[in-house]
C-alpha cells in the first residue's frame, strides 16, 4: 500500500497506472481504511476502484479490501460516505454486504406487493370482470356506467382487499340520499362483481353478501308542490354548477346521471335538442330530448370550462351530490319560511323529505296535469319497453315531446314566478 493521502480530484486523476501484472491501493488520510486500488489497466474513465481495507464480519481475522464503486463513476464524497457507514456497521458486527443483500430484497418485495396491489385496486379487479362477463352480455354496459359513476370514484385506487362490509353499506346509503333506484342497482352490481371477485380468488369473502336494500329504494310517490318548486329554484340559484345542474333536472325530468355527466357535444343548442347516446343512456337506445327555454336558459348560464356544463373544475362532471343536497334543502327551507313570513302565516314551516329522483317524478306528474298523454311522458322520461310496444310502437313523439316539455318549461316559470296555473294552457283544453 502506498502511503496516506487526503484524497482530492485533483491527486486521484493524477494517479498512474500501477505495473505490468500489479495494483496498488492509495490510502486516504481523512477516512481510516478507506482507499483507491490502481490496477495496471487504469485510463482516465476507470482510474481505479474504491476500497475499504477491513476485517470482515464472519471472515478472514486479516484485513481485505472490498470494493465500493469504480472512480470517477463514483464521486469521491459518495464513497467516503460509503466507507463511513461499512465502519459503523463493521463496528456493530454487521457485514455491509449481507445488509445491501437484505435492502434489496426487501426492495424487491417492496416492489412486488405494490404491482400486486396495484393489480388487484378495485378499478383492476372491476376491469378484468368487465373485460370476462360484463361485455358479454346485453345490460353490461349499464353496469359499468354505473360502477364507474358511483363506485370507481371512491374506491377505485383502494386495493380490494380491503374493502368492508361497513365500506359497502356506507357507499350504498350515500347513493340512496339521492337516487334510492340507483343505489339498489349499486348493490346488486357489486354482490355479483364480489361473488366472481371471490371465485377468482381475487379476494377471501363477499362484503356485500347478505347486504340488504335500504328501506328508501322501494317505489316511492314524492311529488314537489308548487310552493316547494318555487323554493328550491330560488334556492337552487346560489348554489353554483349544483343549482344549475338541479334546475336542469327538473326542467326536462331526465336522469340524475345523465344529467350530472352530461358533454356540451350532446347538446345541439340551434335544434334545442339534447341527445344521449345509447352507451349513455338507462333504456339501452339513443334518446332525444327536447330542449325549452327555461332548459336552455339553464345551460346558458353555465360557463364553458371545458368539455362539460356541469362542473367545477372543467375537466369532469360534477361530484359530490349528497353534500349539494344537503345544501339544497336547507336553503328550500329557509325560503319556504321566508315565503310564509311574508304572508303572514303563522305555522311551522317544514320540508318533508325528498330525493333528488323525486324531481323526474315532479315533472312527470305536472305534465299529466297539463293533459300529455300518458304515453308521451314515458318517451320522455325514456323508460324501457317491452312487449308489443317494444316492437310495434316505433313512433318517436318528437313533436308532441317538444310541445309537452315547452307547456312544462312555461309552467315551471309561472311556478317559480308566482303566477296561477290559467297561464298555460293544457292540451286537453287546446284539444276542445
């Protein structure tokens, strides 16, 4: 060995060859045992290795180098350090190899268990479900609409392992505050996703079985009253992209869903026409809606911030339903209180519950009361068919659904305006 030096840049790169045949090792000065073995075939890309001289946990009681990293790939500062941290382990009868040995396996299962996982987060394990049942049959794309809507939002990067019983009754009870229909079919989805989930393996048990649906999810009857119209539209006007989102509801009775997810390319506003396409829509067909003023009066008030009307952030569709919804009725009630303080009444004034499903239901029955027929507002609102009438009543009512919806849309403003019902005229009494 060469005698000690306090190793620079500058002396290392000064370094020659060692002879023919020969190597030596120049000790440093600042590091004890900490050096640069030289070789014979030493160039100024590979000058030499960096050593530590030491007596090794379980080896030899004589002193060998070992080999740190090649110079100048490896900085002189980074192999100090090196060093410093071998002595210390040395110190502790710990051999340095056998501790990177174990770091990188560690590492290793490190990495394992994060591509594992990531393979097996809800959106995965759902992906591969949809890929193997869903697309093969006729409601799959129904399904995964709506597993992607409601589901994959809160649980989608969640392995799925770890998703709970109490995970499952909580999303599904967040999902019936608004749309009680929805949640049931949630919950049917997810017993059938968990149920092949369990016999892939992907998971140990169900955590939906046995999960019953929630009381609300049955038919329901809840129809808005005109006072109560007029209270969530005043109500609905200091609720941003929600209050717009909501009075769209209302205004052409169609989905919550369809709604809240709604593109601006859907909507051709010179035909006053919104159409949802079949991979979108509930009934498995394409479905025209007419647009009124009051309808395209909403949409003119949202900002374009990007593909969506209904939004907050300009890339994706409105979030957070329950939460507005919460919002909504309370400011209903403080304007159906301020509606009774100017009229003098005296009684409590109370807001019985409601879901936001119920205003397609509200729509619904107002277009009964102006006299459209009954047939009529089941193409509107889209619901599915069966039978002879599935296959033989192909005709579409644009004009008449375009009549109906333009008598709802001047109703709803006479609502919300406070004037008498004599305002628009029923078909009923146009038919006379």
């Amino acid at each position: 060995m060469a005698a000690k030096k306090d190793f620079t840049d500058r002396f290392l790169r000064s370094i020659k060859p060692a002879e023919p045949g020969k190597r030596v090792i120049y000790m440093d000065a600042v590091v004890p045992q900490f050096g640069l073995r030289v070789g014979d075939k030493s160039t100024k890309d590979n000058i030499g290795a960096f050593v530590l001289v030491a007596r090794w946990p379980g080896g030899s009681k004589n002193p060998a180098p070992r080999r740190i990293g090649d110079y100048p790939i490896t900085s002189l500062a980074e192999a100090r350090e090196i060093a410093r941290e071998w002595r210390e382990d040395i110190r502790q009868g710990i051999d340095p190899k056998v501790k990177e040995e174990q770091r990188r396996c560690e590492e290793e299962l490190r990495r394992k268990e994060e591509a594992n996982a990531q393979a097996n987060t809800f959106s995965a394990v759902f992906e591969d479900y949809r890929a193997e049942c869903l697309s093969r049959i006729k409601t799959g794309e129904a399904a995964t609409g709506d597993i992607k809507r409601h589901v994959i939002p809160k649980w989608g990067p969640r392995p799925i392992a770890e998703i709970r019983r109490a995970d499952v009754k909580a999303l599904i009870r967040e999902i019936d505050k608004v749309a009680p229909r929805t949640s049931s079919l949630i919950l049917s989805y997810l017993k059938t996703f968990f149920s092949w989930a369990t016999d892939e393996e992907r998971i140990d048990a169900n955590p939906a079985a046995g999960i019953k649906p929630l009381s609300s999810a049955v038919k329901r009857d809840r129809v808005l009253s005109d006072a109560e119209i007029r209270a969530f539209w005043i109500a609905c006007g200091d609720l941003g992209a929600f209050g717009r989102a909501f009075r769209f509801l209302l205004a052409t009775g169609q989905r919550l869903s369809e709604v809240g997810d709604m593109p601006w390319r859907e909507v051709d506003v010179e035909a006053r026409r919104w159409t949802i396409p079949r991979e979108r829509a509930k009934a498995d067909r394409a479905h025209e809606v007419p647009l009124s003023d009051l309808a395209l009066a909403t949409l003119g008030e949202c900002p374009r911030l990007g593909p969506f009307p209904f939004t907050t952030r300009g890339d994706i569709p409105i979030a957070g339903w329950s939460k507005s919804k919460v919002a909504l009725d309370r400011a209903m009630l403080a304007q159906l209180q301020k509606d009774a303080d100017e009229k003098g009444e005296t009684a409590p004034v109370t807001l019985p519950d409601w879901r936001l499903h119920d205003l397609r239901r509200t729509c619904a029955t107002n277009l009964a009361r102006l006299g459209v027929d009954r047939i009529v507002i089941s193409k509107l609102l889209n619901h599915s068919e069966g039978g002879v009438t599935q296959i033989y009543d192909r005709h579409a009512r644009d004009a008449e659904k375009r009549r109906a919806l333009d008598m709802w849309g001047q109703r709803l403003q006479a609502i919300v305006d406070d004037m008498p019902a004599s305002n628009v005229i029923p078909l009923s009494a146009g038919r006379r």
